[in-house]
C-alpha cells in the first residue's frame, strides 16, 4: 500500500502563492504517476496537475497553466504543487494521488487508486 500525506494549505489572499507537499511512504515502488487534483463543495473532483515521472511529462488543466507547477523529489518521495497568483476559483481541498502504472497517467481521478486525506486552500479577496 501506498499513503500519501499533503500539508501546506491555508488561507491566503488573491495575488498569493502556496506551496502544497505530498509525502509518500509505504510500498512507494514503482509509483511513476502523481497528481493533485482539487474538489470544491458542490463540484466534481478536477485533475489540476499530473506529472508522469517516466519521462517528465506533466498536464495542467487549463485553469492553472503558468501559475502551477507540480515537481517531485525523489530524495524526500514527495511530489510539490507550487501555486502562484492565485485565484478565488482556486479555492478548493486539493489531494495528491499516484498510481503505479505509467499508462493511463492522465487527469483522470479513477485512474488514480491510492489518495491522500486532502489539504483545504482558501483564497480571499
């Protein structure tokens, strides 16, 4: 089993930055897909960014490209999710998820079968 813990959620105010980490232990082998995806009340969970680290290709949605950026360290197992300029539409519980498998690494959250318990960002104007 994989388990994967998030921290650095907050509140922050609209222009602001957040960094979220996600740090994986357990029978990490192997766990080339990693992603943060965020769920708002009310709303479908949404792949923010995806990093296939079997190659280095990484999705944004659309909504975060060039304030995002997801990063892995693989010294630490921890995948990072740098925001930047952040929006109230950001605002959300984001969780960071993995699977094993490099195929089907997509933004796609039944494609992701170990998830950590999430890290709430609020963002104010």
């Amino acid at each position: 089993e994989v388990q994967l813990v998030e921290s650095g959620g907050g509140s922050v105010q609209a222009g602001g930055s957040l960094r979220l980490s996600c740090a994986a232990s357990g029978y990490t082998y192997g766990t080339v897909c990693m992603g943060w995806f965020r769920q708002d009340t009310g709303k479908e969970r949404e792949g923010v960014a995806v990093l296939n680290r079997d190659g280095g290709i990484t999705y944004y949605a659309d909504s975060v490209k060039g304030r995002f950026t997801i990063s892995h360290d693989s010294a630490k197992n921890t995948l990072y999710l740098q925001m930047n300029s952040l929006k109230l539409e950001d605002t959300a519980m984001y969780y960071c998820a993995a699977r094993r498998s490099p195929y089907g690494c997509s933004p796609a959250p039944l494609n992701f079968p170990y998830w950590g318990q999430g890290t709430q960002v609020t963002v104010s104007s």
